[in-house]
C-alpha cells in the first residue's frame, strides 16, 4: 500500500501531483505558489531577475548539492536556492535542478513565490529571503506501509531510535564534504521480525546545527502522524530545508517473510 500525505504551515494554493518523465524515470514532484506574495508581469524587473535566478542555479548544480543565489535590487528581488539529495552524482542533480527550474515557474505563472519537490532536488524561489531560515512547512511525504502487522509498537519505536541517531549525526557535521548529510546502511535484529534498513537524513548548509535538528525532527514527528500503528517500510519526506529518506527490505519474521 502507498499513500501521498500533503501538510501545509503556510498558506498554499494551485498544488498538484504530476508524473514527470525525466531521465527514463518516472517521477513524482509537488510544486506550490505562494498566496501571500504578489504578482508579476512577464516584462517586469521581477521577471527579467527571475530569469537570472534559475539560469545560475542551473549553471551551479553542475558544482556540488547545494546553491544559493539572489538577483536584482528591492522591490524587485528574487531569492533562490536548489538542495540535490546527497547521494546522487552531480550528473543527476544539475539534470534534476535543471528539469525543476525549467518547470517552476510555469506551474502558478505570476506568482513572484514558487517551489518544487522532485525525489531528487528541491528547487524554490521567492520575492523575500528564506535562506538560513528554519520552515516547518509545506511538506510532502510519501510512504509504503504493512496494514497490519505484529508488535508494531516496537518496531516504530526502534525505527525512531535509528533515525533520530543519524540526526544528531548529521547535524553535527557542518563541515563535511557534503554538510549535514548521512547516509546509514545496516541489518536490525528485533525481537520479532529482522530487516536490512538504507537511510539518508540531509538539510539545507544553510541552516545552523540547531534548525538542522529542528527540521529533521519534524520530519519524524511526520512520519509518526502518517500512518497510525502500522509498519511504515519505507518514507520520503521533503521539507522546505531537509529531507528523509529510507527503505526498509529483507523483513522477516521466524516463521516466514513479511513482505513490505
């Protein structure tokens, strides 16, 4: 079973689900547009700024994971950023960055506020700075489940010791080649059931230790909310500065497998 679970903290209009064929693959992205903001013409500063904005996050995502950048002078500037996951080449980010930024800004046309969410890059803009800005919201999530199973009690539980480790581990390496980004690979052994688990926990560089903690805990408490008592197997939640991501396979019992 697969469920898509949406949350907005701020207020969010035109969101939708598309499948995007991009690289072979099919790939689920969200874009949303700020209300709140205001709007622009198409031969505006704010235009013509926008334009220098996702042209140089372009250029950039062809240098590391993440990239932050503003254009033009006030009321007319635009803010922007793209965050690749960290386990991918930069070969597939600057193709992710670039498949976003050559949709972004078509999804909610003069909306001088933007985002968008593909598995692999976040991509936003926006007519005021959010960079080193802890955001609670919007969010996206996606996850695969078990209806039913037993003692899941124990097994959220373990599985909720697991990532909030590799949050204190990610939040403490700022200075990494790739800051606040860990990737965990390992076999758990419960009372009932054993299961290979793969992990990634990243935020945005931007952010201090502090709201890179802030943020992967929300995504946590996200994945609590989600889905009741069931085993979630595997979950992908994007927020605005940090990501989570994993898979659970292998899971077996004594008697037999489970199949996730």
């Amino acid at each position: 079973m697969t469920r898509i679970i949406t949350h907005f903290a701020i207020v969010l209009v035109c969101f939708f689900l598309l499948s995007l064929q991009t690289m072979s693959q099919s790939v689920e992205i969200t874009y949303g547009c700020n209300q709140t903001s205001t709007t622009f013409n198409n031969s505006s500063a704010y235009r013509s700024n926008l334009e220098t904005v996702l042209s140089t996050l372009r250029d950039r995502s062809s240098l590391g994971s993440y990239a932050n950048t503003t254009a033009g002078l006030s009321p007319n500037t635009v803010y922007g950023m793209f965050l690749c996951r960290g386990d991918i080449n930069r070969a597939s980010c600057s193709n992710c960055v670039r498949s976003a930024t050559s949709n972004v800004d078509e999804t909610c046309n003069s909306d001088k506020g933007n985002f968008i969410f593909y598995d692999e890059c976040i991509v936003r803009y926006s007519n005021f700075s959010f960079f080193t800005l802890f955001e609670d919201g919007p969010a996206f999530g996606r996850f695969s489940m078990l209806s039913s199973s037993e003692y899941p009690e124990i097994f959220n539980q373990t599985l909720s010791g697991i990532l909030n480790e590799l949050i204190l581990r990610a939040s403490s390496s700022s200075s990494s080649p790739i800051p606040y980004f860990v990737e965990d690979q390992e076999h758990v052994t419960q009372l009932e059931s054993s299961y290979d688990l793969k992990a990634i926990v990243q935020c945005s560089p931007d952010l201090d230790p502090r709201n890179c903690t802030l943020c992967l805990r929300r995504a946590v408490q996200y994945l609590s909310g989600c889905c009741g008592q069931a085993r979630v197997t595997s979950a992908n939640i994007l927020f605005p500065k940090c990501l989570l991501n994993y898979n659970i396979s292998a899971l077996q019992r004594s008697r037999g497998v489970i199949n996730g």
